[in-house]
C-alpha cells in the first residue's frame, strides 16, 4: 500500500529498491525540486531531552501538526513510526543531552530531521536483524515507509542529522456549507 501511494505521488519510486535509496540530504532535496515539489511552507522544530519517555512525546508531537496541516492518516501513522525509530535510535546510540526534530512540509514530500548532539557509533544503517532478535529493524521499516532516507552531519559540528521523506497525500477537504 505504501509503495503505491508513493508510486502514485512520485512516479518512478517503484523502479528502485528501498536499500538503494540512502542518499544524501542534498541529493534528496535536488531530486524534490527535479519532481516540481513545492518550497518548503510549514515546518515545525523542537527539542526534548534525550530519554525513552521522550518517544512518545516526539511522536504525538509530528502526528498532531501533521493532522494540522490536513495530512491523512495513513501518513500520520507512517510518520509517527519513523520519528519512533529515529528518535528512539538517537537515544539509544548516542550519549546526547537533547535531541532536535524537525518536521517539514515541502509539498510532495514530509520530511522528518531528527539530530542528536553526537558521540555516537558512527553512521546509521540498517542490520540484518535475525528473528530470534527483538530490535534491529527500526531502520528497514524507515527505509519501506520512506521515499528516500539518510543521515548527514549535524550543522553544529556535533552530532548526526538522520532524515526521513514521506510521499504526502492529502486528507480530503470538507466540502463548504451551502
């Protein structure tokens, strides 16, 4: 289901395997503006401290403004499991304070930032999670939910920025009063 919505919104997608879409944030944001994605117009920052009650809090967070913005529940649902993975990941790998996440409107796409402040193992990537196991899968479930996905340096210096965009569908628009 997920891979038709995004097949439907950005034609193409379907040609390439999810792994292989871990590019670069800029790389990503070319190929936005390549599909006639509109500017960035709404977006939403905010920081909570590096915990596991924290989760809950980032992901009410992302599905309330995206429900603001008219967004439909499907997507709402698919965003709240990746700001759940990423955030969760930063927690869990990196020694940070607080963690920052954005979340953009930028027409096309949603797009998910979440940054820790460092001190992390390296770059993230998925792993081949055996069965027996009960994590190791946050990041293949970011790569099936997400058009592309990738993590860069944080603009501080310190610290990983791991991005996520989802193929935005609309909620259907109630129909004015006669």
């Amino acid at each position: 289901m997920i891979l038709q919505i995004a097949e439907r919104t950005l034609p193409g997608v379907s040609e390439q395997p999810h792994s292989d879409r871990v590019v670069s944030s800029a790389d990503a944001l070319r190929q936005d503006r390549r599909l006639g994605a509109g500017v960035p117009c709404r977006r939403d920052v905010f920081r909570l401290p590096a915990l596991g009650a924290s989760v809950a809090d980032a992901r009410g967070r992302v599905r309330a403004r995206l429900l603001e913005w008219d967004l439909d529940a499907e997507l709402r649902d698919d965003a709240g499991l990746v700001v759940t993975e990423l955030f969760t990941n930063a927690v869990r790998h990196t020694r940070s304070e607080k963690i920052t996440c954005v979340l953009q409107d930028a027409g096309r796409v949603i797009r998910l930032e979440v940054t820790d402040q460092g001190h992390g193992s390296g770059v993230p990537m998925p792993c081949d999670a055996q069965d027996d196991e009960e994590g190791g899968r946050g990041l293949l479930l970011v790569s099936l939910l997400s058009v592309a996905w990738g993590s860069d340096p944080a603009e501080t210096g310190a610290g990983r920025m791991v991005w996520a965009e989802l193929a935005a569908h609309r909620g259907p628009r109630a129909l004015p009063d006669h």
